[in-house]
C-alpha cells in the first residue's frame, strides 16, 4: 500500500514538473515582450522632446529691409561731404550681382520738400556712381506725419541674411536640471554668431559651381611635392622655422 501511494506521489510530481518546463519558456517570453514594449514607449517619448541647439535655434535665409535716414534741412541743397562717405559706406553692403532694388524714399507735405527732392536726387547719383544700376533705384514719396517739421529722407533695400531667433529666452529654471536637456537659451548666441560671419548665405542652400582651375600653379604645386620641397609661399607665411 505504501509502494502505491509512493509511486503515485512520484508520478504527479514528474506531471507537475514536466507543466513547469512548460510553462517557464512561456513566462519568459511574454517577459520580453513587454520589456520590449517599455523600450519602444521610452524611445518614442525620449526622441520627440528636442534637445539639440540646431534644432532649437535654427539658421534661417530670409530677406530683410536695409535702411538708412538722411536728415534734410529746409535750407540744404543737395547732401555734405559727410553724408555723401556715410552713403557710400552704406552701398558697400548692396550686392552688385543681384541688384535688389533701391527706394529713395521723399517727405512730401513737409517744410523741406524742395531740400529732401535736391537731396534725393544726389543720393541717386552717388549710388549710380557706386554701381547700382539705374534702372534700379526709384525715388517715391511719402507722407510727413508733421509738416512744420522737417523729415528726413529714407534710403532702403532688401539683402538676403542669415539669421535665427532673439536669444535671451528663460522660460525655466537653469538649475533644473532633473530630465538632463538643455536649457532653452543654450546654443543661442552661437548660432547667431555663425549666421552673422556668412559672407553668402545662399551657400547654406546649395553648393557654388566650381571656379576654373588653375593650370599653371597646380603644377608648380606638384612639382615642389615631388622633390619632397616646401613651397615659398608657405614659407613666408609660417611661423615654423623649417
């Protein structure tokens, strides 16, 4: 009677243990599941905050006024000396390849309308001189809010600039600092900096098309490299004694 009961405990256990085999791969696999399934979530979640300065402060190309005032008295004819090298250095800027156009823009209604039209006309003169070409500049009028007052007149024309968001934005705690990001300045005044030290910010756009090589210097490059030779040029204007 004992040898039955024994043998018959024994049988249930090896029926138990056979389901465990069984159903611990089982357990296993679901586990995975749904840490996997976690690791997804936390991905998503984690790649849709944006953390990266390039994309917080992004470079932009946009076109933006240039303008200047010359002030005009009721008795001037014409423009001085000194603002005739202000203007000029105020042409230096305007893109000769593009030619935007140029609005010289006159007060009418005020007390110097006759000063600020001889002015307008001389600005014109200086910036035909300074290559603008002259089917691009055009004089208009506007309205003087005063018109006892004398108004100035106003020079403008749109430039192509780089450029991104104002910088100085704090809208949070710096010291916060629990979900490890940047702060929302951060990066700022950097890509500011690069997009004011483009010299042309169509180069952001696309690439330039290559200028015609020259023959000649590449030569001489090459044969000052196979006698193992450094090149005068260089050596002028290093700083390495050689």
């Amino acid at each position: 009677m004992t040898e039955a009961v024994f043998v018959a405990t024994r049988a249930a256990g090896q029926q138990r243990s056979g389901t465990a085999r069984l159903f611990l791969p089982l357990l296993a696999a679901g586990a995975v599941a749904l840490l996997g399934g976690c690791a997804s979530r936390d991905s998503i979640t984690v790649g849709a905050i944006p953390d990266d300065y390039r994309t917080n402060h992004p470079i932009v190309i946009a076109e933006k006024n240039q303008t200047i005032d010359f002030p005009v008295g009721v008795t001037d004819r014409g423009i001085s000396q000194g603002q005739k090298a202000t203007f000029e250095g105020f042409l230096s800027e305007y893109d000769r390849r593009t030619a935007p156009p140029m609005t010289i823009l006159v007060p009418a209604g005020a007390a110097n309308d006759v000063a600020a039209n001889v002015a307008a006309k001389a600005l014109r003169r200086v910036a035909l001189n300074n290559g603008v070409p002259s089917n691009r500049v055009t004089i208009a009028s506007y309205q003087a809010t005063y018109p006892d007052a004398a108004s100035p007149v106003r020079v403008s024309y749109t430039v192509m600039r780089a450029q991104t968001d104002r910088c100085g934005r704090w809208p949070d705690d710096v010291l916060n600092t629990a979900e490890n990001k940047h702060y929302a300045n951060f990066g700022c005044s950097y890509q500011n900096n690069l997009a004011a030290q483009l010299a042309n910010p169509a180069d952001l756009l696309g690439p330039r098309k290559q200028t015609e090589i020259d023959a000649e210097n590449r030569s001489a490059v090459i044969d000052v490299y196979r006698q193992r030779g450094i090149s005068d040029e260089f050596l002028g204007n290093s700083e390495v004694n050689f």
